[in-house]
C-alpha cells in the first residue's frame, strides 16, 4: 500500500488545528484536503496532537498505513522564552572560542537583565577562532578546555555552548566540533551546543542563538518525545517532523537537537497555508496581507506575489534577545477569539490584551462559562449557531455589541495600516480560528477574504512544507568566475538538503545571494537555500528519541519569571517630547535611549557602509571618553571578531611615540561603527541605566580622562581616511603623524613619516590582509589641526528626515520603492556596485506610487555615491550626489541598510542630508569628496541649505 497522505498539526496557546492532505489532489476544489479538526490545547500537548490526528483518520476513515508523514508545527518552545519560563529554562555555560577577542562583550551583555541573570550563568573563554580568510587566530587547546569542563560541573550547569569566530566557515580545523568532542570527554553528562549549527555569520547573534537554543533543550527533548509517543499509539509508522522558521520541516530527532529552529515556525506556517489556500486565484503580481486571528493574538504579514512571506529586513529579536534568523516581517496584536472583552467605570470598552486561552470551552459565555470573550460577542453580532450555545450570548446588551465590532474593526484596520505604511489599499486574507471576529469590510483593504479551510491554515502550512538546506559561506572569487563558484555552493547546498531528507530530483535553488566583502579582495560571502520535497522512500519507521512503552512525562507546570525591571517601548507622541539630560556644568548625562538614538543615526550617516555600529553599541562602559582613530578594514569581519584590545595599543602606541598626552579627541567619522568611536563626554552615566553601557569605547580615554568634541573629521562615513575636511582644508600633506594601527593580537605598525595622507592608508590597506582584514587605528593630532575650523559637526537624527542636521531645508525623502536589482564586484578591497531601486508604495502592494515613479540608481563604493531617478519618460535626473549623504533606511522601521544587507524585495525610503558646508564652501572639498572623486561625469549640486546645527548641550542645556 503506497503512503502519500500528509498530516500537518499545529499546536497553538489556545486551539490544536489538524488537516489530512492529498498532494496528489492538491489542484482539485477542496485542495486536497480530506479532512480537518480544530480542539482546545491541551495541558499535554501530546494528548491534544493524539485527539486531532485521531479524529481526521474516522472523519476520513483512512487507514493509518496510507500517511507518508506527520508535520507538527509548535509555539511550546518560543513561549517558553516569551513567557521567561525559568521551568522550562535551563542555566547555560559558554565556552568562547577566541583568543585575545570579545572579552570585553561578555555573553549576554545586551539581554534583558532578568533573563540574562536566569539563562547565562557562566562563560569562559579560550584560545581558537579564525580570520575571515580561514588562517587561524589560535589553535584550540584540550587542558583549556579541560579546566573550563571542571568549572562549569562544579557549577551543576549541564548546558553548554561553543562558540567560535568565524566557526561558520570552518570546514578543515573543525574548531568547534573538536571543542565539543573534548567537553563530552570531561563532562559527559552534558549538553553540547555548537553554535556552528545552530545559526550563521554574525558571532553576537549566533551566540544568543545557540545561548536559548542550550537553554530549551531539556524542556524540547520532552515535548517532542510526547509527539511520537502519541504518534506511536495510534499506531502510525511514518516518520515525525516540525516546521521550521522558514517554512520547511526538521526531523524530530535534529528538532529536538536544535528547537530553535522551530521559533517562527507559527506564523510561517499561516503564511505558507495561506498561500496555497489561495493559489490560483490571486491575481498575478499582487501582494496581501495576511491577518491570522487565533485565540490569543493576531498576527499580520504580508504575503508577496511570490507566495512567500516578506522577511524581516533586521536580524530577529525574541523578548529583548538578537538573533540573526530569517523570519518572516510579522506585527501582532492582543485580539483572539479568547480575547477578555470589558466595559471598564469610565465607559470605555476593551478587548484584550489578556485571554482565556485554550480554556476557552470551560470560561467562555456560550460554553457555559462566566467569562466575556470576543467569541461571544462575535456569535451575538453575527447570529453564530454554529459555536457553542448561542443562546447564552443573549445576556450581553446590543449597545455593547455594537460597541465591540466597531472596536475590533478598529484594532485590525489600525493592525492592517501599521503594515502597509501607506495609505493605499491592498487585499487582505483572512485566516486563523478566530476569522469569525473580523468584518467583511476594512478601510485600507481593497478587498477582504475568507477562504475555505481559513481556520486551519496553520496546519496546511505545516502538511506542505518542504525540506530545506542552506550554507553561507565565505569564497574565494579571484581564481574562478563567479558562476563557478555559485556552482560549487549550490551542490553543497542541495547535499545538505538531501542529507536533511529531500529527495535529490525534486531539489531546486530558492534563493541565491553573493556579497563581496568590503576591503578584502578577492572574496565573498555567499548564501544559497536549497529545498525540496522529503523522501519518504529513505525515511525511518523509528525515532531514537521515540518513548514507546514508557509512561507519559509528568507535564512541566509553567513559573514565568516577573521581570519588574522591562520598559514598554516608547510611543511616538514619548520619543517626540523626550528630552536629553544636560546639567548645569554643560555635562549631557547620556541615557541608554540617547545611546540607542545615537546608533541608528551613525549606521544612517553612514550612507550604506561604515559598518554596522551594534558591535560598538554594546561595548559602551561607564566613566570613559574616546580618542582620534578607529577601526579600519571588511565590516564582515566585525560582525564575527568582536574587538580585544586593539584599540588601547594602536592609542598607547602614537602617544609613546609623540610623549605627550592630546588636550581633546575627535571622531574620525561619524557614519557606520566608528561613529561611536568618538562619543560625547560623560561625567557620570548614572546607576539606573543597565549595567551593559558602563565605559564609553575607546580604551586609551580611560587612562587620559580628557574630552571629546562634538565634531567629526568626516560628517558621513567614506571609504578611505584620506577623504577628510583636514586634508580639504590642510593640503596634501601628511595631517597625522605617526598613526599606528593594531590587530589585538600582538601585531602593530607605527608609521613615523609620510608625504600623504593617501600613502599612509595605502600602506595601511596592504598590511590589512596579512593582519585578520580588520584593525584599529590611532592617528595622532599635529599643533596645526583647529578642529573647531575644520571638523564637520554633526546631528543624529533619531525621528527620520525631519529630525535631520540642519533641519528640514537640510534634508528630504528622494524616493521610495522595492529594490529589484543589485549588482557587486571588488576592485582593490572596495566593493563597488549598484543597487536599483523601483517605485513602490513601499506597503508591498505591488502598484506604483502617487508620489514618484520610474526608477531610481545608487552606484556604490562601500557608500553611496549617487542618486539618479529614470523617469517613465525614459529622462534620467540626478537628485544627490556625494558629498551630499545618500541614506537607504528600512521603510517598515526606519533603521538604515548598508550596502552589504541590499537585498531583492526590501522595501525601502531613501532620504538626501546636505553635506557639511566644511565640503562645499571651496572647490577642494569637491575634489576630493564629489562625484567625480568616485569616477562619475557627475557636476555636485546641493540638494537643500546646510545649517549649522546646535549642538545637544546648546539645544538642551541651560543657557
């Protein structure tokens, strides 16, 4: 007998949904489906999957010899973080390896405190790790190791991850593998996590990753036991799978090695299920939102023309952690069918945040309960027979009635409106158990629908879902084309999706993306996804982690913990009346907010490269200032090196050299990661911001105590040093000498002389490649340099364009749209290309927009260069150029996207800054930091009037 029947379950916080499918019938009018079930979760998930499985096999009276898989698709181990569950939470111990790197940012540094405190109870760090070009930074050593496995047991802790630099391209020292050999020599009783597996490039993100991923473990290997212990009494021999973050399936065994994986899994699988309810009738090249109301939240997020979900542009934040998965764009809100409905003393009327959950069928009113929920009120607005005993809604009165449906019409055209960030409309899907809860019409829909199975599109998500293998790597592109290369990582790619289960004939590439890596030539990082259907002809009858025979696990009970210390994110109408702290000596006492606001406006002002500033961020410390310098080099390398000491000895290296102290210190730029090289000065950051910014960066302030002035040689980020106001105003000449640079790991140059600025970094530039692609820089400050004549002060904004330097004459919106198209290559360590750019209501409807059209082109060399708009008309238009800062920021949140992150389908707003008129006023500055400074036949026309802007101790200071 032929198994080909699908079963996909999902198991959410209120309802467990099941379909039975044919693939082979999936293009008939009830899409395969033979039949469906939706139950109340239970307590024992187990016990819930057991009922709904078993119920589709009567209604469809199938023979369980006819189901080729089971997909079960689980929120159980995101709510475990969510809800900071320390029940389900286990103590983690981290192993780094290393060597002189990232001590200063220790593991969970940028957690919320509590659930840092609960999870990250011990890390250590030893030798290991790699360059971006595969040399070794240190070899690993077994008696570290070793010493680390006798702390961490004396400890009890009994999860434990490895985490290495560069680990992710480690295909011949193996580091982390051999790591985590040795800890189950010395401490077999414990759990190893190799970051490695867990997620890829970017070590801050993959470490918390891998961090939650240790954290669950124990809780995961339980649950998903209970899945195939119910699957193995009802007598069903196919293999077990859970969905994942990106749609396609794990086995159990590998699920329950990396649950992680399975944390998006839940609005993936709407998403999906959607798509194919639908398909065939959506029209061509038309986008949708897709709002799933379950029984607690509903989720909203935009299914593209291509039927899969728009992704988040940023790496992912769970309950405050970072994490760097690929997860679909989602917004939520408190609205499900157990939603508590409310008429509050002072009239007004509530639904939600707060629900009953899955005990809806024992406290709602038409189940016999006592509780208002938006089910009933949903069954007394519509006329339901269908859900419970409708008759018992009779109690509630009309004029409350009518004053729910107008508050949940509210609620979702608010929901619908946050995600298009447009005011044109767009359909809208509906899907999700708790459908019955919205109205048939929405102001900003251009049409609403309901299709059949809408309520259990989860579980058709889950039962459709493929198997998926993916690499991101680092390649070397100088000795083969890129074709070539692309090759050589698709083959390693559908390997591993075959290895993972899919059946090699039915594999295809799904997405594909090369990225040369900024000041390193002659590679790139390339990532590549490779998925296809699961063959079910090599699947296995019996799982390793099956509990068959045994008795059922006593059900974990839940003990969040109370984070009394968590913040409420701030409302616009907050972030508009904020107002920084500055005292009476003329100190700005700077916040975690001002240092968050300062952030994103150096990655903005980095006009697409610089790096971003996160890595900078966190490492800020109490009681520090900074001096002239930072880093130099591939902003690659920084996501994954994290900074040992480098910074402190190129400092300590020009001052011994010059033997005298600076009076004052400068930012070198103030776009991308060294614009928080060179911070404001702090007298005190007082003990009510978090512990994690307690020194501001560059350690060679520490020992100096001197000030910083509220300027930058730059006023944007540009590719080379040379390309400051002081060789604008100076000359040719060399404007810093010496200048030393430092890889943090025992390796300094010093250069004592020089004719140029431009042969100083060109001998930097050489060195970089045999020094790890990345170093620091301290450059020293001549008597001649007036920085109060020369350095271009500099604004942050922190509220978009309108917040721009200068103030609104100084800045403006030059497009918006969908890029469509991105071209890279390397010249010398520089990644040039250029990104395209189609106008987009940026909703991702798929039409044009009122407010421009054609198309725009940004050339770039690691910044942008030049914006130049292709009318309908076919008639090109310059609208910016260099110097003016050319800014492509995220349209769904406003954060900026560098160079490297440019993607296919990102939606996004480009925003013009005028240049500082320290660029502008003489023909010099032109020269070297225009257009034609970059190779482009290109006249500079400023795009407003540059103002000088206050300073934040002159706006906000006493006068």
């Amino acid at each position: 007998m032929s198994a080909t029947l699908r079963i996909g379950v999902d198991v959410g916080g209120t309802n467990t949904d099941g379909v039975l499918l044919d693939p082979l019938a999936a293009s008939s009018s009830n899409k395969g489906i033979l039949a469906w079930h939706k139950s109340p979760t239970t307590s024992n998930p187990s016990e819930g999957i057991e009922n709904v499985i078993n119920t589709l096999l009567q209604n469809a009276q199938t023979d369980v010899h006819k189901v080729a898989s089971v997909t079960i698709g689980t929120t159980h181990f995101i709510n475990a973080v969510v809800e900071m569950d320390q029940n389900r939470l286990s103590p983690v111990a981290i192993i780094r390896l290393s060597g002189p790197f990232s001590r200063e940012v220790y593991p969970g540094i940028d957690w919320p405190p509590l659930l840092r405190d609960t999870i990250c109870k011990y890390w250590g760090f030893v030798d290991g790790g790699l360059e971006v070009d595969g040399d070794l930074i240190n070899t690993v050593k077994e008696v570290q190791v070793a010493e680390q496995c006798e702390k961490i047991k004396a400890l009890g802790i009994k999860s434990i991850v490895v985490n290495g630099i560069f680990s992710p391209l480690d295909m011949v020292e193996k580091q982390e593998e051999r790591v985590g050999d040795w800890v189950k020599k010395y401490y077999p009783e414990a759990d190893v996590v190799l970051a490695k597996e867990v997620a890829n490039l970017g070590f801050i993100e993959r470490e918390n990753a891998a961090i939650l991923n240790a954290s669950i473990l124990s809780f995961a290997r339980q649950t998903i036991s209970s899945f195939q212990n119910a699957i193995h009494r009802l007598k069903l021999s196919c293999p077990v799978f859970l969905t994942q973050n990106d749609g396609t399936i794990l086995p159990a065994p590998l699920a329950a090695r990396l649950p992680i994986r399975t944390f998006s899994s839940g609005p993936t699988n709407s998403m999906c299920g959607a798509a194919f309810l639908v398909g065939g009738t959506a029209s061509a090249n038309e986008a949708m939102l897709v709002v799933d109301i379950g029984g607690t939240t509903t989720d909203v997020g935009m299914l593209l023309a291509s039927g899969l979900p728009r992704q988040a542009a940023a790496v992912a934040e769970i309950s405050g952690v970072r994490m760097n998965f690929s997860c679909p764009d989602v917004k939520s809100i408190g609205l499900g069918g157990g939603s508590i409905v409310r008429k509050h003393d002072d009239g007004h009327f509530t639904i939600g945040p707060d629900s009953v959950g899955h005990r809806i069928h024992q406290e709602a009113l038409v189940f016999g309960g006592g509780v208002h929920t938006a089910t009933d009120y949903a069954v007394a607005s519509q006329n339901i027979t269908t859900i419970g005993d409708a008759s018992k809604s009779n109690v509630l009165e009309k004029e409350n009635v009518k004053e729910y449906e107008a508050v949940v019409k509210t609620m979702l055209e608010r929901i619908v409106d946050r995600m298009k960030t447009s005011a044109e409309d767009i359909p809208v899907l509906l899907v999700g158990g708790g459908v019955v809860l919205a109205p048939d019409t929405l102001v900003g829909a251009s049409r609403v629908e309901k299709p059949e199975y809408a309520g259990v599109a989860n579980a058709v998500g889950a039962a459709i879902a493929k198997v998926s293998g993916t690499v991101d790597t680092v390649v070397v592109t100088s000795d083969k084309s890129t074709q070539e290369t692309l090759a050589e990582v698709s083959n390693i790619a559908i390997e591993r999706a075959v290895a993972n289960g899919a059946k090699r004939e039915t594999v295809i590439i799904a997405e594909m993306e090369s990225l040369p890596l900024m000041y390193i030539a002659g590679k790139a990082r390339v990532i590549i996804k490779a998925i296809g259907e699961f063959d079910f002809s090599r699947s296995s009858t019996k799982s390793d982690l099956s509990m068959a025979g045994q008795e059922e696990p006593e059900v974990i009970q839940k003990k969040p913990l109370r984070d009394t210390s968590a913040v409420a994110p701030m409302t616009p109408e907050e972030m508009v009346s904020y107002r920084p702290v500055v005292n009476s000596k003329r100190e700005w006492i700077i916040s975690e907010l001002d240092l968050e606001w300062i952030s994103t406006g150096c990655y903005i002002l980095g006009t697409g490269g610089g790096g971003n500033p996160y890595g900078s961020f966190i490492r800020l410390k109490d009681d520090d200032v900074v001096a002239c310098g930072g880093g130099k080099g591939s902003p690659t390398v920084g996501i994954e090196k994290l900074a040992a000491n480098e910074m402190m000895e190129a400092q300590n290296a020009v001052y011994k050299q010059v033997g005298y102290q600076p009076n004052a210190v400068i930012a070198l730029e103030i776009g991308g990661g060294n614009g928080l090289q060179g911070c404001f000065y702090i007298a005190d950051i007082r003990n009510i911001f978090i512990q994690r910014f307690d020194r501001l960066l560059l350690g060679a302030s520490c020992n100096m105590n001197i000030p910083t002035i509220d300027a930058d040689w730059m006023g944007r980020a540009y590719p080379v040093s040379w390309q400051i106001t002081p060789v604008v105003w100076g000359g040719d000449k060399a404007q810093f000498l010496p200048t030393a640079i430092s890889d943090g790991n025992g390796n300094l140059m010093l250069m004592t002389e020089g004719n140029t600025e431009k042969i100083i970094e060109r001998a930097f530039r050489a060195a970089l490649s045999e020094m790890g692609s990345h170093v620091a820089c301290a450059k020293g400050l001549t008597p001649e340099q007036r920085p109060s004549l020369t350095a271009s002060r500099t604004r942050y904004p922190s509220h978009g364009a309108s917040g721009a330097p200068g103030g609104s004459e100084s800045a403006k919106v030059l497009f918006k749209g969908k890029i469509v198209g991105v071209e890279r290559r390397t010249f010398k360590g520089h990644a040039y290309g250029e990104v395209e750019i189609a106008a987009m209501d940026v909703s991702g409807s798929g039409h044009a927009g009122a407010e421009f059209s054609g198309t725009m082109k940004i050339p770039f060399k690691n910044e942008n260069i030049l914006a130049t708009v292709t009318r309908e008309d076919g008639k090109d238009e310059v609208v910016a150029s260099v110097p003016d800062l050319i800014c492509v920021c995220d349209a769904t949140n406003g954060e900026a996207i560098g160079t490297p992150e440019y993607k296919y389908g990102l939606l996004v707003v480009v925003i013009g800054i005028q240049a500082s008129d320290k660029w502008t006023s003489i023909p010099r500055g032109i020269e070297i930091g225009g257009p034609r400074a970059f190779g482009m036949d290109v006249d500079y026309k400023p795009l407003g009037k540059f103002n000088l802007p206050k300073s934040i101790i002159d706006e906000y200071g006493p006068a």
